[in-house]
C-alpha cells in the first residue's frame, strides 16, 4: 500500500484477472533463396504480406530464357520452344504458390541476386541470421534444391537442429527430383542423418503447376529455318550428334535411375538417355547401336568420346550445341505484330515446375488459420496445380510412407480421379516415433510449449511460494481447458485430456526451492489423425 501523508481522496486499481497464455502464430514460413533484387537486404529476415510487397522489396522473377523456333508453310506458322537453361531459381514462383494455397505472412531471407551461382555457403549464412528471428516457425529452403543432393540434404540436417534448439520452428523438405523416385528416395534417406528427424516433414513429388513462366521479351530469341548438325559430348564417355533437318531445337537429357540396363527415347528433336547408372560410355554406345538397329533415330546418333571409360553424368534438357540464336521478341512487337502476339500466346502456355515445399507450407497456413494446428496437414487439394509431376500408386507409396529401416516417412501428393491433386501423408521424418509421428502432434507441442514459456514469464523473480504456483498453474490449465474444448486434445473429459502438475513435494524439492527453480510438469494427450481408417465387413446369418 502506498505511503499517504497529504489529506485527500485516493484511487488505487486492483488487478483481479489472472494472468492467460496466448497463442503463439504457427505458420509463419521462411523462403530462403535469390532475388532480383538484393542490395542490403542480403542475409537480413524481412516479413511480407503479399507479393506485392515482394515485388516492391526484392523484385520480380529471373527473366526465364527461350528460343522459339518459327516455321511457315502456306501462311500458317508453327513454333518450337525451347528452355535455354534448367531452372534454379524458384523463390518468386514458390511464394506465388504459397499465397495461392491460403498463405499468410512470411519471412523473405535472399541470400543474393540472380547474377550469383546458388551454393550452400549462402543458405547456411541464411540459417544463421534466422537463429536471431523469434516469429518465423517453418523453415522452406526454396532455391536450395538446385545444389547437390549431399548439400541439399546437409543444409536439412543444419536446419533441423536449428528448429530442435530453438523449439519453436519446424522444416519442410523437398526430395530432389533427379533419378527417378526409387533413387531419389534413397538419397535423402542416405544422406539427412538421424538427429531432430521429428522436427521436420519431406514431400515428393514435384508439381507441374499452372503459374506461368516470368520472362522479358529480350530474353526471348526467334529462329528460323533449318538446323545444322549439332552435338553434344561428355568427355570420355559419349558423344550425341544430331543431322536432322527438323526446324526444332534439338535437346538431351540424361537420367540415371538405378538400372544398369539403358532406355532410349526419341521424341521429334529430344532425345532422352534413362537407366545408365554405373555405365561406361562405350557400354552405353553399344546398347544404342541394338536399338538404333530396330528404332527410327530421326537424325540422332551416339557415339563413343575418347577412350569411351568413363560414366554418364545426369543432365537435364540440355540444347545440343549449334543452335543459330536468332533475334529478341521485341524486334517484332512493332515490324510483326500478328507473329509476336502469337509467340507471347505460346509462351504463356508454358507452365513451370516447382518443388512441393512453398504450396506446402500455404496448405499448412489456411489450415492453421481455418481448423487449427492440431489438424493434420493432409487430404486437401492443391491450388494453381496441375498433377504431380508423376503418378503415384498404393504400392509405391506404402514405401515411401513407412521406412522400416529408419523411419524416414515421405509424404506424397498424389492425384486422385475426381478429387484432383491431393496432400496424402502427415508424418514427420521421425516416422517410426509412436511420440512424433504426425506432423500435427509435433506442432501442437510446439504450439503449447512456445506459448506457456512466453505467457509464464511474468513469474520470473517472483516470490517461489504457493501463490505464484497457484498463478502458473491456474493460467496453464485455463489455456489448456480451451485447447480441448476446440478439440485440440482427446479425452471425454479435461481430467483425461491434460494435467498440470507444481508444488513442493509434486514437481519440487525443497533444494529446488533453495536454488530458485520452479517446476511446473504438463501432460498432454494430443489429438492424433486417423492415417488407416479399416472398415470390416462379414457375412450374417439370416435369421427369419
């Protein structure tokens, strides 16, 4: 009470209200990856809203580059188009995804502009100047998937022990689509380790959305006419040369895959090399010289380079060289109009591919927002989606789902006739935890955790007495009741769904007192999805 010494009337407010546990946000996501625009924002969290605002702050997206080639017979034009470099930088596109699926604020980390080569160094600067950031609790590591597998994979394993120390965030990954689902699979499964695999979830495969590809009509070259021969060679292994008189633009691509037992695809000017993992070049040249045999080759052939000893590497739609550049689009916005109208049609039909984790983390946002956190973030349809880059089937992802050796679950988005492009998993990494299994659980604890530290720090330096236990106890077990009452926690009563323990003799010693600790133990039964609902059926006797 206040020392009165002047005669008068006083007013003193008494506070009656306990103190309450507020939630914490639980989807705000972090893309990290390149931007048009960098300046002094490189390696600096800033939060944002819209794409707008994106725009404004860091710019637009890499100006996509194509070669169109252009071919009239009697009046009417056709057209070829081509990808003059394999995507790497998708942080624009995968934010536009992630506000198309419900998004919400987020943090934007660029770790420089679109004239660096991506690599590791830069994402691992990233993640140390996100340890200062409080908010963010969902860690994308967009652009990232343009490093190597092993480097990709060891930034997952620096983020997941970020998100374990902190306790606050948790890691959307994406698996790398390189040498068919099988291979790829293994890869993440070799090479993520097997520490804090409960702070963190993997999605495959890719989606081919419906967002168009950004470019400038500078970055768009027009050709015409008839091709020369063209090669392509990796040294010591093979050389693919093409003679066709086809107007496109010829390209390879080779896959790896896991048999040593190599496919040929010809597709007008693309050729496609698949299943060459662990094979020489001679070996490789004389499969094709059987195949070349019995297959129309439409001007490809395959060659062996050098000594022929060495083995293939993976490439990804490759031009061969000799391909003539041509002139910018803008050359014809004003001498061809009719041409540039009908080349900006065709460009607008090509649509790009992203990695899953940015449409991901929007269906984590809305479902956060709509049903809460507690909610599986799973069995939902995709926006500005396509279909999966490739079909999924039971039996494959029965493979992908439980991992028996390491319990490293991957959650799979499938496409269901009917339905569309479904989310079809909701397990962590830690797929063999009974405690962490599902996505939801993991973040319900985070919820709860991250919230009741916040909300309890008032009673630091407080008197360590029965009355600020009271305080505690009665402000966590008010917030608790109204998690269950939302359906957050199972249990037919309060009684059965949490508890909240403190006190001397309960969770304290007294030289627990004496050395100024106050324990509080909770215990939570978390609401868990219903991943294999089995309904029985049998045969009954007819009675009358």
């Amino acid at each position: 009470m206040a020392n009165y010494t002047t005669p008068g009337v006083y007013v003193e407010e008494i506070s009656t209200l306990p103190p309450s546990v507020a939630d914490v946000s639980t989807a705000v996501p972090v893309f990290i990856g390149y931007t048009e625009k960098s300046d002094d924002l490189q390696f600096t969290p800033v939060k944002i809203s819209t794409m707008l605002e994106f725009e404004q702050i860091f710019g637009k997206a890499f100006a996509k580059q194509f070669e169109v080639s252009v071919t009239t017979v009697n009046g009417v034009d056709s057209f070829s188009i081509q990808n003059t470099a394999d995507d790497k930088f998708f942080l624009y596109y995968s934010l536009k995804i992630y506000f198309d699926n419900g998004g919400g604020g987020c943090y934007i980390i660029s770790t420089g502009d679109f004239t660096a080569t991506p690599s590791a160094g830069d994402f691992e600067k990233a993640l140390e100047s996100l340890k200062k950031e409080d908010e963010p609790t969902l860690i994308v590591l967009t652009d990232a998937v343009s490093l190597a597998k092993a480097e990709y994979y060891n930034l997952c394993k620096e983020a997941l022990d970020q998100c374990a120390t902190l306790g606050d965030r948790f890691l959307i990954a994406d698996v790398i689509e390189e040498d068919g689902l099988s291979q790829d699979t293994k890869d993440l499964r070799d090479n993520i380790g097997t520490n804090d695999l409960k702070y963190g979830a993997a999605y495959a495969p890719y989606l081919n959305t419906l967002i168009p590809y950004q470019y400038t009509e500078d970055s768009v070259s027009i050709i015409a006419g008839s091709k020369s021969a063209k090669s392509f060679v990796q040294n010591n292994a093979v050389e693919v040369a093409y003679t066709g008189t086809d107007t496109g633009i010829p390209t390879i691509k080779i896959v790896k895959g896991s048999l040593a037992d190599p496919e040929f695809k010809i597709e007008g000017v693309a050729i496609e090399i698949r299943n060459v993992k662990g094979m020489k070049g001679k070996d490789v040249v004389d499969k094709w010289k059987d195949w070349s045999s019995k297959n129309t080759t439409t001007g490809f052939d395959i060659k062996v380079n050098g000594a022929g000893d060495q083995e293939l590497d993976s490439v990804g739609s490759s031009i061969l060289t000799g391909s003539d550049v041509g002139v910018s689009l803008s050359s014809k916005k004003d001498t061809n109009t009719s041409l540039y109208n009908k080349i900006k049609t065709e460009l607008a039909k090509r649509k790009i591919t992203l990695p899953p984790s940015g449409a991901i983390a929007g269906i984590y946002a809305k479902t956060d927002r709509e049903r809460g956190v507690w909610k599986a973030p799973a069995n939902l349809s995709l926006n500005s989606v396509l279909g999966p880059t490739f079909k999924i089937n039971d039996d494959e992802q029965s493979g992908l789902n439980v991992d028996p050796d390491a319990g490293k679950s991957i959650n799979v988005i499938r496409s269901f006739t009917g339905k569309g492009t479904l989310v079809w998993g909701a397990r962590t990494l830690a797929g063999n935890d009974n405690e962490w299994r599902y996505i939801s659980v993991r973040r319900l604890f985070n919820l709860i955790e991250e919230s009741t530290k916040k909300a309890t720090a008032f009673a630091v330096f407080e008197g360590n007495d029965a009355t600020t236990w009271l305080k505690v106890k009665a402000m966590i077990d008010s917030y608790l009741y109204g998690l269950w009452q939302q359906g957050a926690l199972a249990g037919s009563s309060a009684e059965a769904a949490y508890y909240v323990n403190i006190g001397l003799g309960k969770t304290m010693t007294a030289q627990d007192v004496l050395e100024g600790r106050l324990i509080v133990e909770i215990g939570i039964a978390a609401v868990r999805p219903a991943e294999f609902i089995v309904i029985k059926f049998m045969h009954k006797l007819q009675e009358a």
